[in-house]
C-alpha cells in the first residue's frame, strides 16, 4: 500500500506534458506554501518540496534499475553477441565479393584493357595504311599527270626540244588533276583525304604539280577559245581553210571546251562570255570608225561578218559536245537536270535564244548611241552618211545575212536573220532619218 502511495505521489503526468513550464510550476510551488501579502516570502518550504520529489524519483529510478538489472545486461548481451554474428557473416560475404571482384578483374577487366590497347593499335595501323594509300594514289596520279602535261606540251617537254602539242591530252590531265582534287577534298573523318593536308608531301605535290598544271591547262584552253576562228570571210587574200584545217579546230576547241568544264564550269561560262564579249566591242568600234570613214565600210561589215560566222561556229559546236560525267556539278539547269550540251548554260546565262541573235541585237543597241552621235557633229561625215543612206542599209543587211550563215556549210535558222537584219539596219538609219 505505502508502495502504491509511494508511486502516486508525484504526478509524472505533469511532468511529462509537452507544455511544461519549469518557472511556472516553480511559481506555483511558492503560491502553495505562501500567504502572497507575507514579506519577506519563506522559499525553504517549496525548495524542500523540490528537493524531497528528486530524493523520490531518484529512489524511484535506483529500485527500478535494481529489479531490472539482470533482464537489461541480459538483452545487452544477447544483442552484442547477435551483433558479432552479423559482422561474421557480413565479413564473409564481403571477402567473397573481394575475391570475386578480384577474379573478375583478372579476367575481364584486365584482358579489356589489354584488349582495348590492341584495338586502339588496330585502328591507327589502319588510319596509317589508308594514309599511306592515299597518298601513294596522289603521287601516282601526280606523275600520271606530269606525263600528260608532257604530252600536252610546253610544261612537261624537256630544255631544248620541241613537243607537238596534243589538246587531247588536255581532257585526259583535266580528269585526273579533278580525280586528285576530289580525294584531297575527301578530308570528312573516316574518308580517303582526312589526314592529307598535314602531309608535308601532299603539300609539295600541291604546289609543284597541281595548281602549276592546272593554271596551264586553264590558260591553254582559254587561250584557244579566245583564238577560236572558222571564217574564211577576213581571209580573203589568202586560201579558204580545208577541211583537214576546220576539223582540226573544231577538235581542239572541244578538247578546250571540254577541258574547262571539268576544272570548273564557271570558267567555261566565263571563257564564252567573254568570247563574245570581245566581238561584240572589237565590231561596235571598228563599225563605228567606219561611218566616219565610209571607203573602209564594207571591208570593216566584211570582218563583222567574219566575226559572227565564228559565232555561228562556236554555236554549232558548243550544241554537239555534251557535259562530261566526271565535270562538277554546274552545268545543270533551273530544275537540277543535267544539260544536254554546252550551249544550254551559255544561252540561260545570256538570256538569249541564240548567240546570233544576242551578238546582232547587242551590237545593234550599242551602235545607236554612236550614229546619233555623229550625225549630232554634223559635218561631212553626217551629210555623207544621210546621202548613202540607201547603200549603207543594203550592207548592212547583207552583212547580217552573210554573217548569220556559219562557214563550211554551217547554217542558222534558216529565213530567221531578217528581224536581226532589221534591228541592225533600225541602229543605223534610224538615227540618219532624224
């Protein structure tokens, strides 16, 4: 009974509110055993109130630990020594996993590595080898180019000899300084050409070979297209060409044509642009000099003529020869096909049906400006152009006509040149009508 008192005189319940407050619970132990008007307030009391419910729970806590000692040390022990069991195992188990990794390690890890080192050997063998080949194929095709420049004539012929120039060659050393220039644009990882340009040799191969011979070969074909000359008309004093003589040049202004338009068809398109360009102010300038000389007109629409049967020529000619397979794509029309010859671009890029057509009306709208402006001088040579007015329009005309129709049998549009004709002739005495 004095167990249970024991027990239920302190209220633990209080003391374990989560809302407890030490200074108000302290507050009211002095409220309790003080009158609140005494003076001075007596703290001996609830200090020993205090100071008895420690002595309490400490006896409390003192028989509890005594009744229990046994069970605890009991359930201590029981837990060290499961607690040693579980190491035990626990280290059991990690050794095999450390043996077992070590294992795999010797087996797996280490022959990857070794395996991933002989892979790696592998592959830049073979960077190596397909470097190698590539540039023993651009020395082969170097040395097969400066024989085909030799054959060429001029580079590749030896001090003191003269070697016959052979314009088919030109074609041949034009495809294989393309084929060249296509493995050293191949630099794209994992292509033919990536590593080139860091080889020293290819860099002298370049220099020495490649753009010496492709400035000559450029040159050479421009050269015999700015030359390209069919027309007997200016020729009057010496023999007509023979058939031997036009074959000829129709072959090797083809090997040029065609030279050109591997290398790159800009400058083809180039090259006849400014083929025509060339007759166009040579014929503007001497027909402009012959009206203020009317004796030397009709030797001057004689050369003109000339100058358009060459024309005539080169279109017929360009209309014949059609794109190489192997050229850079740049002879292709506005839809992306392929065109059909070497005229094609020429005509889309002039805008034109025909080079005749474009050279009589291009010549005839430059030609305006220069009659008025001799007829605005006055003078003998504008009274001399009005009253030969009638004989300079028949020459003219004739001269549009004869141009028109190419040399060796070569023919335009047949009863097509009379509206050039009379553009041409509107040029000239248009401005006289005045």
């Amino acid at each position: 009974m004095a167990e249970e008192e024991r027990q239920s005189y302190i209220d633990y319940e209080a003391f374990l509110d989560p809302d407890f407050s030490p200074t108000t619970f302290a507050n009211s132990l002095v409220i309790a055993t003080n009158n609140p008007s005494d003076i001075p307030i007596d703290l001996s009391t609830p200090l020993s109130r205090v100071l008895f419910d420690i002595q309490e729970i400490d006896t409390h806590i003192h028989t509890l630990t005594t009744k229990s000692a046994i069970p605890l040390l009991t359930h201590t022990k029981d837990q060290a020594e499961a607690g040693q069991r579980i190491v035990a195992d626990v280290e059991a188990q990690v050794a095999s996993l450390t043996d077992g990794y070590q294992r795999l390690q010797k087996e797996v890890i280490q022959r990857y590595e070794e395996a991933n080192e002989v892979r790696i050997v592998v592959e830049r063998l073979w960077e190596t080898v397909r470097t190698g080949r590539s540039v023993a194929r651009c020395l082969a095709l170097g040395r097969q180019l400066e024989a085909q420049m030799a054959d060429v004539g001029g580079s590749g012929a030896a001090a003191g000899q003269t070697k016959k120039e052979n314009h088919t060659a030109m074609i041949r050393a034009s495809n294989t300084l393309l084929l060249v220039r296509r493995i050293l644009a191949a630099s794209e990882p994992d292509k033919e050409g990536e590593h080139l340009s860091k080889i020293n040799l290819i860099t002298y191969l370049q220099n020495s070979v490649l753009t010496p011979a492709e400035t000559s070969l450029r040159n050479r074909a421009q050269q015999v297209i700015r030359e390209f000359s069919m027309s007997s008309l200016a020729h009057s004093s010496t023999a007509p060409a023979t058939y031997a003589q036009s074959e000829e040049t129709k072959s090797r202004t083809t090997s040029a044509l065609l030279t050109l338009q591997i290398l790159n068809p800009r400058l083809l398109l180039a090259a006849l642009q400014a083929y025509l360009r060339t007759s166009l102010t040579s014929s503007l300038a001497s027909i402009a000099r012959a009206l203020g000389n009317l004796p030397t007109l009709d030797r001057t629409l004689l050369e003109v003529s000339a100058r358009c049967q060459n024309i005539v020529a080169l279109e017929s000619l360009l209309d014949t020869v059609k794109p190489p397979q192997s050229a850079p794509s740049g002879s292709r029309d506005e839809t992306g096909e392929q065109a059909g010859n070497l005229l094609e671009p020429l005509l889309a890029a002039l805008d034109t049906s025909s080079l005749p057509s474009f050279f009589w009306r291009s010549l005839a709208e430059g030609l305006a400006p220069r009659v008025g402006d001799l007829v605005s001088k006055g003078g003998v040579n504008a009274r001399a152009l009005k009253t030969q007015k009638d004989r300079i329009k028949d020459s003219i005309r004739e001269c549009v006509l004869r141009g028109s129709q190419g040399p060796g049998g070569i023919t335009g549009r047949a009863g097509a040149w009379e509206r050039e004709a009379a553009v041409m002739v509107g040029s000239v005495i248009g401005s006289l009508g005045r």
